[in-house]
C-alpha cells in the first residue's frame, strides 16, 4: 500500500510539473504576442501602416490601413 501510495505521489507530481512547464509556455509565448503587438502599434503611432490578410477559407485578401499621429502612453 505504502507503494501505491508513492506511485501515485509521483505520477501526480509529474503531472504538476508537466502543468508547469505548460503554463510557463504559454506565458512565453503571450509575452512574445504582446511584444510584436506593442512594436506594430508603435509603429502605426508613428507613420502610416498597412496590414493586408488573406483568408484561409476564401482566399479573399482584406487590406487595413492605420495611420496615427501620437505615441501610445504606458
């Protein structure tokens, strides 16, 4: 029983790190979504900006175009 026990103890433990290391990803990631987000928007802030996406459904290209004037405050 005191086997079981510690079996369990360790899977459950792998488990936690494996959530870990998931959720540490994910922050990784965000945090590299959020800088390409802020550098793009510094940009449109400070000149004309065009962003052109294509759908990956209907293959129809939809153009957008910013323009700003001041910087973003933090």
């Amino acid at each position: 029983m005191v086997q079981e026990t510690e079996r369990e103890a360790k899977k459950e433990n792998l488990n936690l790190e494996q959530i870990k290391r998931r959720l540490d990803n994910l922050d990784q990631r965000l945090d590299n979504i959020d800088t390409m987000v802020t550098a793009l928007a510094e940009r449109a802030m400070k000149r004309p900006l065009s962003v052109t996406i294509t759908c990956p459904n209907c293959g129809q290209t939809v153009e957008i175009g910013m323009v700003g004037s001041e910087k973003m405050m933090k």
